[in-house]
C-alpha cells in the first residue's frame, strides 16, 4: 500500500470518528458529555484539515498518487 493510499485511508476513518462523535453529541442527554463529544469533534475535524491539506501537497509533488 502506497503512503498516498494509506493517508486516505486515515482520512476516511478519522471522517467517520468525527461523525461518530458528532453523532454521540446530539444522542446525549447530559450537558457534560455533549461539551465533550463536541470538542472531540472540533479537535477531530482540525485533523482531518490538516491531513487534507498534506495529502493535496503530496499529489502536486507526486501526482502518482493523485486519483489512488
């Protein structure tokens, strides 16, 4: 598996942890842990910006990986 292929791989399931958490904020009842739920989100989503942002400079410098 090629470094290109396995950032996009972390960048699907970092996705779907953020919608997970996104998911766990709305169903809560508890003030508490919806805060919580809600920042974990907004800590995952500024990871995946960032991991988009390298992988977008990865595919101008190697545009093998562009499309993998």
């Amino acid at each position: 598996m090629t470094v290109g292929k396995k950032l996009k791989t972390c960048l699907s399931n970092l996705k779907s942890a953020q919608a997970d958490l996104e998911t766990f904020a709305l169903e809560t009842e508890s003030q508490i842990a919806k805060d919580a739920f809600s920042q974990f989100a907004n800590q995952t989503k500024s990871i995946v910006d960032g991991l988009q942002t390298r992988i977008q400079e990865i595919e101008e410098e190697e545009p093998q990986y562009k499309g993998r």
